[in-house]
C-alpha cells in the first residue's frame, strides 16, 4: 500500500513538472509572438536637415546622413535665436524641413504576414515613402497613425523607409512643438487574420466588492479571400499575474471582412484602480484556428467606476475626489520633444511627487509612455484633441486641416487610448475662437457624438474662456458637454449653478497666484469638482508667461511684446529642472496632507526699483536665507501652514507668532531684517511645537554635489539617468547665489543627451558641454548607448574641486 501511495506521488510530481514545462514553453511560444508583432523600430536611422528632392527613392545614396536613433528633435539641437521663425510662440527655436531614412532587411518568410509601420507622432506634415511609394501625408503632429507595408515590399532584400517632415510653415503653434520623429516607431506583424490596430477595447461596469464585469471588445480582420472559422479567448489576469476571468467565443469571418466580439467576463473580488492604489489588471486575447495561434494582443487596464452628478460632483469607485489637477504641455523641457520613456515617466512621477492627482494634456493627446506611466503611479488625466477647430489662431495651425481630419485625428486619440484607467475625461477642445457663435454649438456636438461612438464610460468637456461678453451667452455651447470647463472664469460659477443647477464645472485653467481663492471654491461647492492650474509644469515656448520683471523694463503680457531672451514659461509650479517651486508647496498642502509645514523668503526688491509680476506669475520666493547685500534691512518670509499657528525663529531667538488656519489662507509672513544664520519655522498645535523647518546661510560655493535619479540604467539607447548638480559651501549648505560656469565630461558607453538650470533667459544649446549654475543648481541628461559598462560623468568649475558620478549600463 505504501509502495502505491509513493508510486502516486513520484507520478504526479512528474505530471506537475512535465505541465509547468509545457506552460513554460507556452509563454514562452506567445513571448516570442508578441516581440514578433510589435517591434521598436527606433534604431538606425539616418537624418538629414533640409530639403532632399530624391530622398524618398530606395537606392538614394544617404551615407553622408547622420545616423541616430529616435525619438528625435532636431529643433531643441537649434540655436536659439530671436530671428527663427516660431517666434515667441515656439521658443524662437528653428524648424523647417528635415528627412529621415531606415535601411532594413525583409525576409522571405514574411510573405505570409501583414506588416504595418506605425509611427506614435511626427511633428509635423509627415510623408512616408517604402520604396520609393508615398503611403501618404499626416498632417497633425500629435497623432499616431499607421500604413501598411505589406503591398510594397521586397522580400529577400533590403528596403528603405523614408519620412520626410515639414515643419516650415510658421507659425503653427502658440507653444513650443519641436521637429521630426519625436516618439516611437513600430514594426507592426500580423497574421492575414487578426486583431485590428487599436482593435482591442475594455470597459468595466457592474462593480462592487464582490464581482465586476469586464467588457472587452475586440475588433477582428480578415485580410484572406476564404471564409475563416476561428475562436477569440479573452484571458483576464490580476494584478498578481492570477486567472481572473476567461471567455471563448467561435467567430466565422466572411472573406475580406471585419468583425467586432464582445464578451463579457465576471471578475470575483476586484481590485479597484485609485490615484491611492493603481491597480492594473491584463486583457489577454487571442485569436486562434483549429489550435493554431494566429494573432494575440496583451491590454492594461483597471476596474474602477466613474460618475458625475452636480450633487456628489466627481465620483470614483463611489467616493467623491476633488481634482488638484495642473496643465502641462508636451515638451520634456530640455529634451525638447523628444519622448523618451524615462523622460515620461519622470514627468508623472514629479507631479505625483508634487501633490497633483490629475493633469490635463493640454492641448493634444500624449505619448503613449506618459499614459501609462499615468496608469501605473495613479495620476488622473484629462486627455485633450485639439487647441482650435475651424477657425485658427495662427496662419498655419490645425484649423486649415480641421474639416478635413477631425474625424481620423478624434479616432485615433480615443481608439488608442480607451484602455487607460488614468483617463477620467476626454477633452475636445480650448478656448475656441469661434466659441461664440452657433457653429461652435454643432460641432462641439459633432465631436461628442463621434467619442461616444467609440466609448460612452467617460464625459466630454472643452476648456471654454470669457471674451469680454456675458458668461451665460456660452450655455449652449456648454450644454453639449458632459462637464463645463472654464478658463479662468470659476467665480463664475456659484451664479452660474443658480442659473443652471444641473451644471458640473471643472476649472481647466487658473492662474497660479489664485491657488487658496480656487481651493476654496472647490471645497466648498460640491458641483466644481476641481482646478487645473496654468501649469503645474515650465515648458519651453509661449515666451515670457509667467515672467516677472523689474520697474523700467518693459512691461506687458507675453503676446503684448517680444521679451526676449525668454524662449519659455516661468509659470509652472515645477520648473524645467523639475525643483519644485514654493508655489507647488503651497498648492500641494491645500490639497493633501502629507507635507504640512513650509518656509521660503520673497526675493527682496532692490531698491528703488519693484518686482512686476504679469498674469500668470507669483511672487519671486525662494528656499534661501542667503542674502548678504541686505544685512540689517527688512526682508519678508513666507510659512505655509496646516497647523493653527506657526512661530519663528532666528539663530535661536523666537520673532513671533502667528496664526495660519483656513481665515489666514494657511500662510504667515513675517518682516525679519536679514542676519545671516538659521531660520526656523515651527507648526504649533494645543501651544505645542510638531515639527520645525530651517533655512540655512550658506557660505561660499566651493563643492559640487551629484545626485542621480538613477543609478543604474539599460543599455537600450533610449535610456535616461538625471543628475541633479548642486553648488554647495564647505558644510554642504546649497548656495542658492552661485552661477558658476559648469563643464561637464562623459565616459564609457553613454552620451550627455542635454544640460539645463531652468533659466528660461538662458539660451546657450541644451546640447552644449557647458552651462552656468541657477540659483546653484544644474542638471545634466545622461543617454545610454547599445554597449554595457559604467559611465562616468565629470562635472567642474572654477574654484570649485571636480566631482565624478558613476552609473551602470546594463
């Protein structure tokens, strides 16, 4: 009996080894699938700056081109200068007309797949050649777009990808765009019979604690001339990597023929997606005949519930959130457009780090990679079409192709970016010029109908602004949108809910210095479900907004004059380095409570001249108590407090105290005359002391300290480490006086992508060896290459003893 039971044992342990093999070799097998259907197609390529008239042939002689990987901005690598035809506007950054060229092998064996190169954005009036053949022209520089290969190539040889991109006509774009393939390229291969791109759509409803239902909708080709019989599987996996749900559903495909299945899968006990806990499940769907895989597509997403009423406001997963939401722009700052997957990650990871629970793509969809970074840390977004419709607001922006692509353009942002549990709300639009009139009224309807056509789980606003006439003339034009969003306007909004009670309002825009008037709106009108404040980053482009200047310089708005060296906005709460500013402080502690107590001091006015500010600015105000010049003369501090009261000291001595609840807008100032020493704010409650700040003189700026983001990157060529420089005194203290000029060195297999110090007066290269310190600080953007060892980067100056930081390559 034993010897049975033992038998038994051994027996099964070897069914139990000989399935996990097999299941190895299965994952395995759909492994290599998915690197078979989407492959990065970002290496190799050769550029040329400048018109090129047979550039698009196969057997053009491009050796002499320089070669690089994307992505790629060939504007950020221009000089700055007030002369480039982009004007303010775009950063007085240089664009034009620019070529890029790949040269790749096409085997014989992919006779019998579908191939598709797809490009995530080129900006702007992109044509693709294979071969030689246009496959046509894409006008607007924020959409991913697709073509099919398959018709032209030439199978056993070589051929040759050509992407020519005019950016010449200017201005475009009241921002900074950038020029060329600035995201990823893809190789698309598929079986005749498969998944359509973007094919693959997932909503949840039906959710409670115990159960929800995932709906997932899978639109199917079938590119051969037979009828094809086959079978759609829909896997769903747990954040744990578990089986949550399956679903098998027998298809019949009429020959060249297209076909969408839904099926809807019960998931026990979900998991639900929060900016708290960003859960992510996986839609696994596979395509297959007669036990042949054909086709299979791996899709994030989360189970969450969305609702707005004008009575709970903004609902998620049945708790109402308020939305400290901030605007930002495309551009990776120094990086230029180019999206680098570290460099989008980054940016949501600054503005979670900042307190932001939500952002607004203002104003054009985003890079893939940002979305999902979006999805991972638990940042809500607000994803945005376009900036204008038929009537521009320059010559050659997209109202001259409106007519003509709104359709293809609203697809291809909604088909792509559905599956994104961050995004909460689709926008159609900002401060349209024609807002007015009737006929902003039919097509706001127009757009509405054509996203809910595609996804009816999430509403529909546009940024709408005052133009000088009455706010109740926009009510039809609101009445089209799921939720109203005003542009600077939200004081409107109490008379406006007596006026139209059933109105949910989302301010899309505010002006940073407004940050306590609109938070208190917010909080205390349920049917404003929150602020999204201009902007929650500094961005290159629309030069001078933000800016503050001096008594006798010249005055005015950023469209009023030209201001340069400005090539960028100061306006954002997080500056182009990514040090958060006191305003990003301030704004984050209304919201959350996890920081509670801050201290910075308003840069002093130095007499008799004042500090101007325009509409868009705050206060100059920094973390420094290093003002030598203004010994003995009154300077003024800033405390920002969610404790009752806050105390001050100096070098010990106690300055006094203030009071710092809801009716002081969580905020004291205190006249100190400057002394050189140690400043200490300290939050008190029940007359007790909590916790304490301390601002420190520092002396003379004699060390360099590096600190990277990360220190170990891949040996991709895509890869990103950011080293922050700092010029520090003999006992660490950050100067924030020093402007030292910095050169930087590199080694070992990397290269120095771009420096900066967020000084958007400064327009020295971002791809110089060079840069002067601002405020003592400094970053440098290290690349990897495609070889793997360590990287040295050497950082010096005058006066200063050189510092080196290692990174990994791996």
């Amino acid at each position: 009996m034993n010897n049975l039971i033992s038998n038994h044992i051994h027996y099964l342990k070897k069914s139990m080894l000989l399935l996990c093999m097999l299941l190895l070799n299965f994952l395995s097998l759909h492994a290599q699938e998915n690197l078979k259907r989407k492959q990065l197609f970002d290496g190799d390529w050769r550029f040329f700056l400048g018109e090129s008239a047979q550039a698009s042939s196969d057997n053009f002689n491009d050796k002499d081109w320089r070669e690089l990987d994307l992505p790629h901005d060939w504007s950020i690598e221009g000089k700055v200068h007030p002369k480039n035809v982009t004007g303010a506007g775009g950063g007085y950054f240089p664009a034009g007309v620019a070529w890029y060229r790949k040269t790749f092998t096409v085997p014989d064996n992919w006779k019998t797949k579908k191939t598709a190169i797809y490009f995530e954005g080129v900006y702007m009036n992109s044509e693709v050649f294979i071969n030689g053949k246009s496959l046509g022209v894409y006008p607007y520089g924020y959409s991913s777009f697709s073509y099919d290969l398959s018709p032209y190539l030439k199978y056993g040889q070589q051929n040759v990808i050509a992407v020519r991109v005019d950016n010449s006509q200017q201005m475009n774009s009241r921002w900074y765009s950038g020029s060329g393939i600035y995201r990823h390229v893809w190789l698309i291969q598929t079986n005749p019979i498969h998944i359509a791109q973007w094919g693959t759509g997932i909503s949840t409803f039906e959710i409670s604690p115990k159960k929800a239902t995932v709906r997932v909708e899978t639109k199917l080709m079938n590119e051969t001339k037979s009828l094809q019989e086959i079978t759609v599987t829909a896997l769903i996996q747990d954040p744990k990597s578990n089986t949550a749900g399956r679903h098998e559903t027998k298809v019949a495909l009429s020959p060249k023929s297209e076909k969408v299945v839904v099926q809807l899968i019960k998931v026990g006990n979900p998991v639900l997606w929060s900016p708290q806990q960003p859960s992510l499940y996986k839609a696994l769907v596979q395509v297959s005949k007669q036990k042949e895989m054909l086709d299979q597509s791996t899709t994030d997403f989360g189970i969450r519930s969305l609702a707005f009423t004008a009575e709970k406001g903004f609902q998620l997963n049945g708790k109402t959130i308020k939305l400290n939401g901030g605007c930002v722009h495309h551009d990776n700052g120094s990086l230029g457009a180019a999206a680098f997957d570290r460099a989008e990650q980054r940016k949501a990871e600054l503005l979670k780090a900042s307190g932001f629970n939500a952002v607004r793509t203002s104003h054009n969809p985003p890079s893939e990679a940002f979305l999902d970074a979006c999805d991972r840390l638990g940042l809500l977004v607000m994803d945005e079409s376009f900036d204008c419709w038929k009537i521009g607001k320059n010559k050659y922006d997209y109202s001259n192709y409106f007519n003509a692509w709104w359709k293809r353009d609203l697809q291809a942002m909604v088909l792509r970016d559905r599956n994104h549990p961050s995004i909460f709300m689709w926008s159609i639009g900002n401060e349209i010029p024609e807002r007015e009139d009737l006929d902003a009224v039919n097509t706001a309807k127009m757009l509405s109908e054509e996203i809910k056509k595609i996804d009816t789980s999430r509403p529909i606003t546009s940024a709408i602004v005052n133009g000088g006439k009455n706010w109740d003339i926009f009510d039809p034009l609101m009445a089209q949108h799921d939720v109203a969003g005003y542009n600077y306007n939200l004081d409107k909004a109490p008379q406006d809910h007596i006026r139209v009670p059933s109105r949910i309002i989302v301010q899309t825009e505010s002006y940073p210095k407004d940050a306590f008037k609109n938070w208190e709106l917010v909080q205390k009108n349920h049917y404003i479900i929150g602020d999204f404040v201009w902007t929650a980053m500094d961005y290159l482009g629309e030069s001078g907004i933000g800016r503050y200047y001096y008594s006798g310089e010249v005055p005015g708005e950023h469209w009023e004059n030209d201001f340069f060296p400005w090539h960028g906005a100061y306006c954002g709460d997080i500056d182009l380095i990514g040090w958060r500013k006191p305003i990003a402080h301030y704004r984050g502690m209304l919201y959350n409570e996890k920081e509670k107590l801050y201290m910075a001091v308003r840069e002093p006015a130095p007499e008799p001249l004042e500090i101007k500010q325009t509409w868009w600015s705050v206060y100059p105000t920094w973390e420094s108590w290093t003002w030598p010049e203004y010994t003995g003369k009154n300077v003024e501090v800033e405390v920002y407090s969610k404790y009752p009261k806050v105390r001050l000291y100096l070098n010990g001595q106690l300055l006094g105290q203030k009071e710092t609840g809801e009716k002081q807008e969580f905020k004291a100032v205190f006249t100190v005359p400057y002394a050189s020493g140690i400043l200490r704010a300290a939050g008190v409650a029940n007359e007790k002391e909590q916790e304490s700040v301390t601002l420190k003189s520092a002396g003379e700026a004699v060390q360099i300290k590096l600190a990277a983001d990360r220190k170990e990157i891949k040996a991709d060529g895509q890869d990103l480490t950011y080293i922050a420089v700092e010029l520090i005194d003999k006992e660490g203290v950050l100067n924030p006086n020093a402007e030292g000029r910095l050169t930087f060195k590199i080694e070992g297999p990397g290269s120095i992508q771009a420096v900066d110090n967020a000084n958007l007066k400064d327009f020295e290269p971002y791809q110089s060896r060079t840069r002067k310190a601002w405020h003592g600080r400094a970053l440098a953007i290290v690349r990897s290459t495609h070889q793997k060892g360590e990287i040295k980067l050497t950082v010096s100056g005058d006066g200063l003893q050189p510092q080196i930081i290692t990174i990994t390559s791996n």
